[in-house]
C-alpha cells in the first residue's frame, strides 16, 4: 500500500535524489514530502555553490542548509548528500554538524563525503583546488577525523591538511555505534583505499556506466579492505541513476534524448530508461554485482507520476 515504509528482504533500498539548482525550496520540500510518504529510504542532495546544469548564474540552495530544513519537513526518510566535497568544511565542525542533524532528527542522518572536483566553484570561494592526490589527502584526514569525533570523547590528530586538539563532539549520533560515513568517489588508488579504511558505504558510480564498470571498481575496493583487514562487506555499495520511467518503453526513451543527444553515452550507460520491467531487470544487474541502495534522479517531466510508478511497479518486486 502507497505510504508503507519499503522494507525489502534481500537488503536492496531506493533512495532519491533533489536537485537543488533552479528549483524552489518548496519543490523540493513538497518531493521530499512525497517520497516520504511513498516510503523511499533516503533523500539525496548534491554539494555544489554554483550553477552547475544551466549556467553558473543559476540559483542553487546550499547543501547542508537544505538537508536539514528537508529533515525537519519529513519523518522517517534518511537523509543525505551526494557529496559533500571535504574541502568546503572544516571536518570536525562537519562532523559536529552531523551530529546534531542525526540527534535532531532521531536518527535519520547520513554523512557522505568526496574530494571534490568542480575547478571552478573552488577558485570562486577562495578554497586551495590542489592536486587530485591533495584532495584526496583531505578526503582521507577528513573521514579519519569525523570517526574519531564520532567514537572518542577528545580525540586529538595532527595530519598535514588538518589536526584537532581534545576536539569534543556531544551530543554523539543518535545511531550506534555512530551514523553511517559515505566515501565517494572512484580513485583506485587513493579514494577507494580511504572508503576501505572509513567508509560504511561507498558510492564509486553515478549517473552513467555498466554494470561491468560497477563490478571493477567493486573488486578494487575489495582488495583495499582486505589489505587494511576490513570484511568488504561491512561497506554498503550504493549506485546513483538518472531515471526515465513510462509504462510505454518507447516514451521513456524518447523523454531521455534531449539529456543524451550530443553526449557520448551510449544507451547501456544511460542509467535507468524504459518501462518498469526493463528498468527493473536493469536494477537485478547491479544487485548481481553488489549494489543494494540505489539513489534515483527522476528527470522524466513529471516527477510525482515518475516517483509514483517506480515505488508502485519497480521497488515493489524488491520488497
């Protein structure tokens, strides 16, 4: 029934992502409402101070900012990002302040975070872009910062981008033994490594790819864990899609042209596209390879109807 919570059996959950540029606030207040009360496991919101789509100008609400409000509009959704790049906070203050939306909302925060990549919006705040293995050196102190807030009642850390001092983090999270720490991002070498050693889930594929793609990067991360003791399975693998979802195939994929024409996606690296049974077999794909949370873009036109017939036709047969 529409407005029971997905409980699935086989671990598999669907979470939904907001796009906070050119959209109001109360779009995404209502969406997120919606998916509430469909039963979706997660919101979603992306991490980025500027336009990114239509234009840099575009109006676009701040990440943080907006999860929390989002949590106060809703009551059993988790609630997360996609991502936040490490760089933009301080990360015990950011593990502080996640802490505190899981406390306020009894539970329901989830923190993700990634290195960073968009050049651009770091020249325009005034923040160092560096090198890709200097982010990822922040990715790395950061993640090992915000488990020790999370865990330890003053812990202290000297690293070579970041150090805290008998930090304190009270209140801790709400879930135990602390909230979940999303690493994001693909780097074989360096990101993966960091979401073996930190991560409780990993989101190393998004918008666009194969299911093959997804199982390398599992496999990577894999070696990663085994090489610092960690069972692999501990991290949930999550995958992130565009959808285009209609009951008549042909409809789906014509919503998704004007996305794709012009890019160099070819159809099986275009997300979730066709009717329900098509999109679900898509999904069995990836569950072969690992993933059990999925955190869906519905870009199809209409984003109550699309919400709806994938709750109602899609994530039914996982339940």
């Amino acid at each position: 029934m529409v407005g029971d919570a997905i409980v699935t059996m086989n671990g598999v959950d669907f979470g939904v992502f907001l796009v906070p540029e050119s959209n109001t606030y109360e779009t995404l207040r209502n969406r997120a409402f919606i998916a509430d009360e469909l039963g979706y496991h997660s919101l979603w919101v992306s991490d980025h101070l500027v336009g990114m789509y239509d234009s840099p100008v575009s109006p676009r609400l701040e990440c943080w900012t907006t999860v929390a409000a989002l949590g106060a509009a809703t009551s059993n959704v988790m609630l997360g990002q996609l991502t936040m790049a490490a760089p933009f906070r301080n990360p015990a203050l950011l593990a502080k302040m996640a802490a505190t939306l899981d406390v306020i909302t009894d539970g329901r925060a989830i923190l993700s975070v990634g290195a960073g990549w968009h050049e651009g919006e770091f020249n325009g705040y005034g923040y160092d872009y560096g090198t890709k293995r200097s982010r990822a050196g922040r990715l790395e102190e950061a993640a090992k910062i915000i488990k020790l807030m999370w865990t330890e009642e003053a812990p202290s850390f000297e690293g070579r981008y970041y150090s805290i001092n008998e930090a304190r983090c009270s209140p801790k999270p709400v879930q135990k033994p602390h909230m979940p720490l999303m690493v994001a991002g693909d780097g074989e070498r360096l990101t993966l490594r960091t979401a073996a050693r930190h991560g409780d889930m990993s989101n190393f594929a998004h918008w666009v790819g194969t299911p093959e793609t997804f199982r390398h990067k599992a496999e990577v991360l894999e070696r990663h864990c085994l090489s610092v003791g960690r069972d692999p399975d501990e991290i949930r693998k999550t995958w992130a899609a565009f959808v285009f979802i209609d009951e008549d195939r042909g409809r789906a994929e014509e919503k998704s042209e004007p996305l794709f024409s012009g890019l160099d996606w070819t159809p099986p690296t275009r997300g979730l596209v066709g009717d329900p049974e098509t999109v679900t077999q898509r999904i069995n794909q990836y569950v072969d390879e690992g993933a059990t949370l999925f955190i869906l873009s519905f870009l199809g036109g209409d984003w109550e109807r699309d919400a709806r017939l994938f709750r109602e036709k899609v994530a039914s047969e996982f339940r």
